[in-house]
C-alpha cells in the first residue's frame, strides 16, 4: 500500500525484477485539479501491476495524472508510456531526451569499453540480458521540457528544478521550498552511492556528480525522498560523506597507477568494491559497472593533468591497442 510522506504525498514502492537495485520509489502528490507521479518503474508486468494496485488505493484518475521523470533509466521512465493518457503531461530534461533520441543500441559503448581493455564479446552479451535494455520504454513520448529554476505547481506544492547532471548527463531534482523537500531521484542515495560511469572521452560526468553535490548543499533540505531505499534526513551530511567516497576512491586510483600503465579494465580489476568474491567471480554486468565507474574516476584525473594515457585511437577511428592511463611524472 502506498505510504503517505506528507499531506497528499505519497510513496509507491515498486519492485525492480533482475535488478541489484530491487526496487524504486515512485512519488505521487495529489491535487485538486491534477496529480503528478514521479518516476514509474520498468516497463514491466510486476511494476505495472504495483503502479496499478498503488495509484487505485489513492483514488488516482490517470485522465488528470501528469509526469515527472528524474532521469533516462528505464527503471525511471520506462513505464511512462504505459500509464501516460492522452491528457497527460510528461516533465522531461532537454540533455537526457537528446541522450534518447539519437541512440543507437549499445555498439557504440561496446567499442568504446573494448578499447578500454573490457572483453568485448562477454559485454555484449552481458548488456543484451541487462533490465534496463528489456525493459525500456515502448517508444519516445512527447515530451514536455524543464529545466533549472522551472517550477511545477500541483496541490498543495510547488516544486523548483534543480539540475544536477552527473548521474546522467540531464538528471533533474525537485526541490520544495516551503517544506525543505527535496525529490532526489538517483543524485543523493542515502545508504549507496549512485553510480558514476563515464563511456566517452568527450565526457567528464563526476566532474559534473560533485560540482552538483556542492550545488545541493546550498539548499534548506529537511528530508530527502530518492529513487531507491529510504528516506533519510541528514542530506549535508549525506552529501559531505559521498564527496569523501569520490576523494577516496581517486586517491585509491592514484596509488593503482603508481606501478605502471593499466587500462581502466584493469584499474577496476584492483579497486575495492561491495561485492563478495574476487574480480574473476563478479558477474559481467557487474563488471561493467565497475569500469564505468573507474573510467568516470580516470578521465577526471586526467582532466586535471595528474595522470595521462596511451594507446587508442580517438572515438570514431580504427581501433588500435587498448588504452592504458599511466600517472604523469611531477617537474
């Protein structure tokens, strides 16, 4: 049953098959003239029926229900489309939908993590069995764009935008002034950490992640609602230890690299992970993960000037020897 957060604010809590993550936390607030849900779930059977069961327990007319989606993942959006009405508005960012709209399968990020030492042929087949590619949407609504400072105006509250890129390149947070809320989606989690992965050298998302960690920290939060777990309070503090998660774990690249060059394969081969068992145990996409995330820590440094690279081509050039990043030697 859903579970009310505030006057006429509601958690659902929906199950997420196949997924580490087991399941989202969907909010519905309730207004006079419309609603507004926000985030939804895989486009899935067990996630429709939870969204189904939860929004007829709170009298929910989905003619007068419209949508705010946190960010691209189809544990996030990929339901939309199955409980969106002709009615229906549906809150979107701008960065992620282009993300959306010039997708072009997996091959690309396939060729782009073989060239960072990843085994190409175990990936592909890992990312065709992943969730999120099953369970995607059934095709791109229309959409309606936000961005930072656009507000939404439902009940008895008024949301601001806050852009927070990092986690995805468009991810967007709801905040309430008048009741410190903040709706977090997948930037602030209060007991793991959001994973940060990067699958091309034109990006730089956890230079993006902190920067919007310290832009959150400027804002009146008494109580956080995320996209997954539970609620918590202490959002400074949250905030404060995630920063030192990423100094960490740069620090724990550093020292990886300080023998000899190693492809980001590698690197996060020896980083340290919350997963029983060695590397040779970890599950494909579980690997994957770990790459994404050690190549986000890796182009970081390297934006800074500490570490270097060799090996590789370009994006878009013939594949050479894999790339191998190496620390930079201090004059």
């Amino acid at each position: 049953m859903p579970e009310e957060i505030c006057r006429n604010l509601y958690r659902i809590e929906v199950p997420l098959p196949e997924s580490p993550l087991k399941s989202l936390n969907s909010y519905v607030v309730k207004g006079k003239d419309r609603n507004l849900v926000i985030d939804t779930g895989f486009n899935q059977k067990t996630c429709l029926e939870a969204m189904q069961t939860g929004l007829g327990a709170l009298g929910i007319d989905l003619s007068r229900t419209d949508f705010f989606i946190t960010h691209l993942h189809a544990d996030h959006f990929g339901l939309v489309t199955r409980l969106a009405t002709g009615t229906s508005q549906i809150f979107f960012s701008r960065p992620d939908a282009e993300i959306m709209e010039s997708w072009e399968g997996f091959e690309p990020m396939i060729a782009f993590a073989a060239k960072n030492g990843f085994p190409e042929d175990a990936l592909r087949s890992a990312l065709e069995q992943h969730p999120g590619n099953k369970y995607g949407s059934d095709w791109m609504p229309a959409l309606n764009f936000l961005a930072d400072g656009n507000r939404i105006d439902v009940g008895d509250y008024g949301f601001e935008c806050i852009e927070t890129p990092g986690h995805t390149l468009g991810h967007i947070c709801l905040y309430e002034p008048d009741q410190r809320l903040l709706i977090a989606g997948d930037h602030i989690l209060g007991d793991i950490t959001p994973n940060i992965q990067c699958w091309s050298d034109a990006e730089n998302p956890l230079r993006h992640y902190l920067a919007s960690l310290d832009k959150i920290r400027g804002v009146a939060v008494d109580l956080v609602l995320p996209g997954h777990r539970s609620l918590f309070s202490n959002c400074t503090q949250r905030i404060q230890e995630l920063e030192t998660h990423h100094e960490q774990r740069l620090d724990e690249v550093l020292k990886i690299l300080g023998g000899y060059p190693l492809t980001a394969y590698a690197v996060a081969s020896r980083m340290t992970w919350d997963i029983r068992g060695s590397w040779e145990e970890f599950p494909v996409a579980q690997k994957w993960f770990a790459t994404g995330e050690a190549i986000s820590h890796l182009r970081y440094l390297e934006d800074e000037g500490r570490i270097g690279r060799i090996g590789g081509a370009a994006d878009g050039e013939a594949k050479k020897d894999a790339i191998r990043f190496h620390l930079k030697k201090v004059p």
